[in-house]
C-alpha cells in the first residue's frame, strides 16, 4: 500500500495573438525606433490576456494558494516565467500569495521553459536558454533555485537526459506511459540510462480523475470525493504516487459552484486520517532508490490520448507554421528579437491549431481562443510573415 503522494501544478497562461495582428504591425511602418516590445504588443492581445488573467487569478489562484497555506498543503509546482512577468505587472497579489507559501515551505518550484514552448524540438542552445531563464527569475523572485525539472507538458524523450543532468537538475516529472513502462508500475523511482536523472512518473489516470472527470456527472465514480480519493491512492501498490495537473484545474476548468475547491480543501485532510503523507519531489528522491532504468526512444507527453508530441506537431499546419519559425530565427537574432522568437514558440500557438476529433478535439477547442484551429494557423502566420516584412523594410533598434 502506498504511504506517500506527491501533488504537482503547473501554472501558465500564454500570451495570445492578436486577431489584428498584421494591421498591427502595418502600422509601425511610418514610425521611428521602434523595438522589440513595441512589436510584442503589436503581436500579442494585451487585452485579451489580461481579462484571463484577472479571471484565473480571482477564480483559482488566489483561491487555491488560500486553501494551499490553510490546511498546510506540500505541493511541487511549475509555473512558466512568462507568467511570471505577466503576474508581476498585472496581479502581483498572486507573487505575493506564491512567496507566502513558499516561505512555509509548502511549494517546491520545479523549472520548465520560460516561455512554456517547443525548446526541446528547436535545438540544445534554445532548450538550455529556456531552463536557464526560467530558473532564474525563480532565484531572483522566490530565492530558491530549482533541481527538479518539469518540461512543457511533460514532454520528455531521451535526447534531453544529458542535457539537463549537466544543467545541474536531479529528476524529472513526465508522464507514466504504458508504451514505456511496459510491466512496470508508475508507482516507483527510476533512472535514465547512463546519467544519474532519475524520473518521477505522473499517474495519469487517478491525475485525471481529479483534472477531467471531477465535474462529469456520467461518469461512475461521479461524485469523488477526497475520502473516496484517499482510498484510492492508499490501496495502490508501490512507494508513492505522483499526480499532477493544471492549477486552473481549481475554480477555472471547473467552478467553485463544482465543489472542486473544497475538494481540495479536505484532501490533505483524509490523507493524514489514512497515513498518507504528502512529499515534495526531492523528498520522494531522499527517500527512495531507483528500481530500474527506463529508456524514453519515443516522445512522451501528458497530452491526449497518445501523449506524444502530436498535441503540437501532428498535422501540416502545425508543422508548416514550426518549420517556417525555425527558418526565421537568425533573422529575428539579426534584429535584436530573441525574445519575440522564443514567444511565438510557445506550445500555445500550436495547441490551437490541432484538429482532432473526438475527446481530445474538445479540449483543444476549449483553449482556442478563435474556436478554430484554421484561424490559429492564419494568425500565427500573418504575425510570422508580417514580422519578416518588418524587418526586410525596417530594423528595429
């Protein structure tokens, strides 16, 4: 019987492109010095983003850091630097609420890339870059550097074991995938072979129970509760379980009217009457020794039912708009634009445009904030070519 769980998050809200985004950018063409930011907010929908924003944070975070500090909950947590920014001009109520946990040394920050992007499938120097930055404005705003790391929605494959041993990182949180585990159980502390990264794996399905079905009135189980969930947990067999899922999952993809939030509430509740006791990552690597080594030939991620990385690369468009991205970096470095590339890499922007059936459709269609993954590739390109045209007429300084 397991003893022990480990609560991850992921907090991220993309930056959006604008529906006007190369009229936008037309109109920069007359004037003088114009810079990088200035053609950031031509390209990206301030406004649009900033209404999320104030939604997410009012409806989960502050909310949900509020229940994380009542009932002294350990959770690990993964938050995109870009966020970060975006939290620091607009809500810093939400920095404020973050350190306060953190201080109680109820939140372990793990490092994924700043801008919550494809870095691992645009080269080592841009992948290190993302991690790089990430860790640091977590140092310099929580004062705690990250050891474990979480990659954009879990993304992982064997390519990045060296990479990130030699970033200093200890582990990394992916997802448990049959196809890699084989008779295997989630449920255990691995290793990559030939390095000292070890791999803690989410249990996707009881990661879903909570993140997709709590609210699904259809479903068997339906209503789950934190007893009912305990039980679960507590009845696996193995040395702890991992779960994880977007902070959003509380308040925003499900209601407060859901009762999400306090399930959340008296989870660490029943999982102390039934022995089970929470652990940040680092603590699950103190306690336990890898079982095996596991080998990742294929990408695995957390998204839809084939958990790889055809959430974002999977169909011509996507792969169109990343091919042609990659094609125009050393122009945008030429032009001084690094930053503008790495946020146009951001997974979002390709998220948007999957066009897959069924479950898995829905979801994407649920994030799309033009309800068309044809509008997502029209923008992204229109921002794309509209960018280069910029440069070819005028440099930015």
């Amino acid at each position: 019987m397991v003893r022990y769980l480990t609560i991850f998050m992921e907090m991220h809200q993309p930056r959006r492109i604008s529906e006007e985004v190369f009229k936008n950018l037309l109109s920069l063409v007359e004037r003088k010095n114009i810079r990088e930011g200035s053609l950031i907010s031509s390209i990206f929908d301030e406004k649009l983003d900033k209404e999320i924003l104030d939604r997410v944070a009012n409806n989960c975070y502050l909310p949900t850091l509020d229940v994380i500090v009542e009932e002294e909950m350990k959770i690990a947590l993964s938050l995109s630097g870009i966020l970060l920014e975006f939290l620091g001009r607009y809500k810093p109520k939400v920095v404020n609420a973050l350190k306060r946990a953190s201080s109680k040394g109820l939140i372990e920050f793990l490092c994924e890339p700043y801008h919550h992007s494809l870095a691992m499938f645009a080269g080592e120097y841009v992948f290190c870059r993302e991690l790089e930055d990430s860790c640091r404005i977590i140092k310099k705003i929580f004062g705690v550097e990250p050891k474990i790391a979480f990659n954009t929605e879990g993304l992982y494959a064997d390519s990045l074991a060296n990479l990130l041993e030699d970033l200093g990182f200890s582990a990394i949180i992916t997802e448990g995938v049959e196809r890699i585990l084989g008779w295997r159980n989630t449920t255990f502390l691995y290793s990559a072979p030939k390095t000292n990264l070890k791999f803690l794996l989410r249990h996707y399905w009881l990661s879903d129970d909570i993140g997709f079905r709590f609210s699904d009135k259809f479903w068997r189980e339906y209503p789950l509760t934190a007893e009912k969930y305990t039980t679960w947990v507590k009845n696996l067999s193995g040395d702890f379980v991992v779960i994880g899922f977007d902070m959003e999952t509380f308040g925003e993809h499900f209601s407060k009217e859901t009762g999400i939030l306090n399930f959340l509430k008296w989870l660490p509740r029943e999982l102390e009457k039934k022995g089970v006791e929470l652990l940040h990552p680092s603590e699950v690597l103190e306690y336990f020794e890898p079982v095996d080594e596991l080998s990742f030939k294929d990408v695995v991620s957390w998204a839809d039912r084939e958990k790889d990385e055809s959430a974002w690369l999977g169909n011509e468009m996507q792969k169109i708009s990343f091919e042609d991205l990659m094609k125009a970096r050393q122009v945008f470095e030429e032009n001084r634009c690094d930053k503008l590339w790495r946020m146009l890499l951001m997974s979002d922007h390709f998220y948007y445009m999957s066009i897959k059936p069924g479950p898995a459709g829905m979801v994407h269609g649920y994030f799309n904030p033009y309800k068309s993954p044809f509008k997502a590739f029209k923008y992204f390109i229109e921002a794309l070519r509209g960018i280069l045209f910029f440069f070819a007429y005028k440099k930015p300084v």
